[in-house]
C-alpha cells in the first residue's frame, strides 16, 4: 500500500521544499530532546513526555517518507541513558515495545524499512525479539530507512570498532598502513548508511551528546526550541528550509561547491540568494 498523500496546504509545503534549491536531505539524524521537561511543565511524570514523543515520532517518519528523505535516524536510547533511574528505564522499554506492536504494520504498510544500530544485547529479551520481528518484516520495503538508534552512543561504536580492527590485525585480515578513514566507517555500525545531511536536536539545548559523532563530521545543524512531544512536521520543516540556506563546503572554498542547478528557475536562483544574504 503506497504512502498516505500528504494533503492540502500541507502538500503545498513539501511541494515548496521539494523543488527548492538544497534539495531534501537523504539522511536526517534526530536528538529527541525535552520529553521530561514538557512533562514536568504539565505537572505529568517523565513517562508521559516519552509517551507523547511517540505521536511526533510518527508524525515526523510519515512526513520524511512523504518529503522522499531516504534515511531517518532516530536517538531514541543512548548509552548512557541506562544510568537514569530504573523505573524510568523499565518504562521506556515498555513503552518502546508498545510502540514497535502498534506501529508495526503501518510502518510496513508505508514501505517503511527498519534498522537499528547499537548495543541491541543489552535490550531486554522481549524488546530484542519485537525488533527483530520488526526489521524482518520490513526488510524488502523500498521506502524511507528508518534507523532506530538503542543502547547506542558514538564512542562505544568507535570503540566497539577499534577492538574489531585489532582483531583484524592480529588475525592478519588488516595491516595498520591500511587503515584508512573509509576503513575505519567500515568497521562502524553505520557502515552502510550514507552521513547524516542533517542533525536536528530538540528543546533548545545544543550538544552532540555522543551522537553518532564519526558520521557528523560535515553535518548541517539545526537546534530546534520545541520540546520532543511538540515537534511535528511544521517543525521539519522549518529545519530542512534551515538546511537548504546552508552551503555546504565540506572544507573546499564556496566556488568549488556552487553549481547551477538544472532543475531550479533562474529566478528562483535570484531568490535563493538574495534569501542568503
Ligand atoms: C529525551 O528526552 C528522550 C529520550 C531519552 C527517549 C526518547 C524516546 C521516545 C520519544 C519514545 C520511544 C521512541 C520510539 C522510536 C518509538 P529527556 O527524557 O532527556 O528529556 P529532558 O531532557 O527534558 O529530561
């Protein structure tokens, strides 16, 4: 079944961000920040920040299949996130259970595929074959990738990937001459996805917070003030317009980058960079 249409002056606005100059991001990292303090705002416990997240989550996978994004990488537990309270911890498993349940077969009704990278070991047995289930069943899906980051943070991938590469070397598979910047992605979990384009952190703090921190190395990012529970789609927007007035340089000088599009008006050009001005 194809993805749900946007409609009307929604439709407008990714019509609009489709044909800008920039283009859609291929890959979208997200930090889901600001649950629990949307929660205590509403003197609610932490959970129900969490819960709510789950409605923007939704929302910002169906307008990221809709926009065409390939990739979708969502921070949904880090790390360190395990050193939080353990009733919390107990009720973010459960509650991350219920999502995979529920939204299960809409997901792959959208042509949704899943992914998850991260220490998925440490999840608990029932969330471990939930997720399993999950990404078996979606993984001839040809849409948007969404990649579910769990017991993940980017030291102990780069870790994790250092220990391999020794073994490596010890088992002479790998010389240490070869050991290059694409070998090192290789040995990442992240090895077959693309860099994020785009890192959107919610509720107005800006740290990386051991985020993929190889993969960002030329990422655009785009602090968002909203809290988790109340970033939807408008938002997402916003964001990718942030990130279509961003030149990305990767380190070159701006003439190297700029190239006529094809595809954009040559007066929307004159707009594009009287905007950038
Ligand atoms: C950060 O807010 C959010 C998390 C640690 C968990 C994110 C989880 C979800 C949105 C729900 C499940 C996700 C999926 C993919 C179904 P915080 O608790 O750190 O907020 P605070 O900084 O205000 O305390």
């Amino acid at each position: 079944m194809p993805l749900p249409l946007a409609t009307g002056q929604d439709r407008k606005h990714q019509e609009r961000l489709k044909e800008a100059a920039g283009g859609i991001p291929g890959h979208v990292a997200v930090i889901m920040d600001g649950n629990g303090r949307w929660a205590k705002r509403r003197g609610l416990p932490r959970i129900a920040g969490h819960n709510e997240g789950v409605n923007s989550v939704r929302d910002i996978v169906e307008a990221c299949g809709q926009l065409g994004v390939q990739f979708l990488t969502l921070y949904a537990f880090s790390t360190e996130n395990w050193k939080r309270p353990q009733d919390e911890v107990s009720l973010l498993m459960r509650l991350l259970l219920r999502a995979l349940r529920d939204e299960r077969d809409r997901l792959h009704q959208n042509e949704v595929r899943l992914r998850a990278i991260g220490d998925i070991t440490a999840l608990p047995q029932d969330v471990r074959d939930e997720l399993s289930a999950a990404i078996d069943m979606m993984r001839n899906n040809t849409g948007l990738t969404l990649v579910l980051a769990l017991s993940y943070s980017g030291r102990w991938d780069i870790a994790g990937a250092m220990r391999r590469m020794a073994h490596d070397i010890k088992a002479g598979v790998l010389t240490p001459e070869s050991v290059s910047e694409q070998i090192v992605g290789q040995y990442l979990s992240t090895r077959d996805l693309p860099d994020p384009d785009l890192l959107i952190r919610t509720s107005a703090e800006r740290r990386i917070s051991n985020f993929l921190l190889w993969e960002l190395a030329y990422s655009e990012m785009v602090f968002a003030d909203e809290f988790w529970p109340t970033f939807r789609r408008k938002h997402l927007y916003a964001a990718i317009a942030e990130y279509q007035k961003r030149e990305r340089r990767f380190g070159m000088v701006s003439e190297q980058v700029q190239q006529p599009s094809p595809n954009v008006h040559p007066l929307q050009r004159v707009l594009n960079s009287v905007a950038k001005l």
